[in-house]
C-alpha cells in the first residue's frame, strides 16, 4: 500500500477510535508506529492535527477539512485495490518462483497461502534449488522470481534487496562446542559437518578445511540429521524461527550473514497476476516481518 495512505488510515483510524493504542490494534501496527505516522503528516503539512491528552486524542479545528479529504483519498485507494484485484482474478496462467529450500519452508509459504486465498485462480509453481540454479532459471525465462544472494547478473533483471539473515552453528544438545559463546570457523575443522545447498557456498573459503560427513539438499533433513547427532552444520536464523528440532545454536565467529534478494524481470514484462504477486511479496519485505531480522 502507498506508504502516504498509510499514514492517512492511521491519522482516520485515530481519530475515530479516539485512541493510539486502539487504532495500532485495528491496522495491525504498534501504537509508537501509528503515532509517529501522524507526526510525519503534522511536519509534512506543517498542521497539528490532534490534540494529545491524558484520556486519548481528539482532532483539531483546523484538522477537520484535512480529514474529510484524508478519508475521500483512502476510499478512492480501496475502490482502486478492488479494480486492480478483480482484474487479477480473471487473469489465468501461473506464476513461478525459484527459491533455496530455507525460503520455500520457512519464508514462502505465508506469502504465497495469502496470495493464493486472494486469487484462487492462479496456479503457482515453487521450484527449490541452488542460488546458482534460480538465477539460471530466471536467465532462461522459466520462472517470474529467484532468491538469489546477491543481484543476479542477468540483463534487464531487478533485485530487490529482501532480508538480511545470520548464519549460525547448529549442534546437538549436549555437544562439546555448547560451553563457547561464539564458534570459531576453525573449530569445525575436527567436526563431522553436514552442508547444504545454500549456507555452505557462501563461506566456501573459510570452510575449504572442514570435514563433510553429508551434503543435504533440504533444510529440514538437514536439522533432523544434526537432531540426531550425526552432525553440526551452519544455517541461516530463518530456519530456526519456525521449526520444531531440539537443537544448540551458537553464533559463527565474525557474524557472518546472509543478503538475499528478490530478483525478477521488469514490472513491465511480467504478467498482470506476476505483478500482484510482487506487490504481495514486496509487502512481505516492507513489514518488517521477524524471520528477515537475525
């Protein structure tokens, strides 16, 4: 949603409900962020638009005519969002994403249930694989997305910066490397080490060393093999935020992290649906989602 509709709901919602913290549980905000967008609009208009007091807020003389065009703004925004959602309804085809195996099971599927509630028309395909293979995917027109970690080098392809993630070490309970507060990459050397697609490639010169007991495709298979002891591993935070292994995570020494894009043709070039579903997903992006903050 434009970010300047946002903060006119806010300042209407505030005022209507007389209250901060009501209307912060009504948008699905906290009332510091409801707050702070009706300052932005009293500085950006150089107004004071409510009255602050002990018992709520209340609307100001000179606020009146803003809201009634605040509140003309917002609802011509909804009839829009309607046009555009009805026209995406009758589009037909499918979208494609191509994604590593942490995104798809952890990061993907609220997203896309939401996208696919809205438009059950669509059909969508998820393809889970190598950054080395989304990018190639995305080269050859095969899918709408990728999820690479770094812009793609692909003519005429925008990235998106997405989330930034840290990489952390994962281990049984009970394993010696639990009495240190940070791993060192050298203490993995002596390890039986299972990698992954995706985590272990981006530390290829700091793991050249490392003894590989297992390579896995899929995270979840990875965690349940460190679960049973077969091994330690590093994986992004995101994997942890939503699984139900019981393991020991320390961090990597050196807080190595993770970027990872959101890359995709040009709005242009996509299908009416392929737009939607950016909107859906920049959305994601921009709300600040805990899975994207490590």
């Amino acid at each position: 949603m434009d970010t300047n509709v946002n903060k006119y709901r806010a300042l209407l919602t505030s005022v209507r409900l007389g209250s901060f913290s009501r209307a912060a549980e009504e948008l699905g905000h906290t009332p510091s962020a409801v707050s702070r967008m009706v300052r932005d609009l009293e500085r950006d208009w150089d107004v004071r638009l409510v009255e602050r007091r002990p018992g709520g807020i209340v609307p100001t003389p000179e606020s009146h005519e803003l809201l009634r065009t605040a509140e003309s703004i917002c609802a011509g925004f909804d009839r829009l969002e309607r046009q555009v959602s009805s026209m995406a309804d009758r589009e037909e085809g499918t979208v494609a994403i191509a994604a590593p195996s942490s995104v798809v099971s952890f990061a993907l599927p609220g997203p896309v249930s939401r996208f696919l509630r809205d438009h059950p028309g669509v059909g969508m395909s998820v393809t889970v694989g190598t950054y080395a293979g989304a990018a190639q995917l995305l080269r050859q027109g095969s899918v709408d997305f990728a999820f690479t970690p770094e812009p793609p080098e692909v003519p005429e392809v925008v990235a998106h910066p997405f989330w930034t993630d840290r990489l952390v070490v994962v281990m049984p309970h009970g394993h010696p490397l639990e009495a240190c507060s940070e791993i060192p990459v050298d203490a993995l050397v002596s390890e039986a080490f299972i990698a992954d697609d995706e985590t272990a490639p981006l530390l290829l010169d700091r793991l050249a060393n490392v003894r590989m007991r297992f390579t896995a495709s899929d995270m979840c298979g990875l965690l349940a093999m460190v679960e049973q002891g077969l091994g330690v591993s590093l994986v992004p935070m995101m994997v942890l935020g939503g699984n139900t292994f019981d393991l020991s995570v320390r961090p990597l020494q050196g807080a190595a992290r993770r970027s990872l894009y959101l890359a995709h043709r040009p709005a242009g070039a996509l299908t009416a649906i392929g737009r939607v579903l950016l909107g859906h997903l920049m959305a994601e992006k921009d709300a600040g989602i805990d899975w994207r903050r490590a």
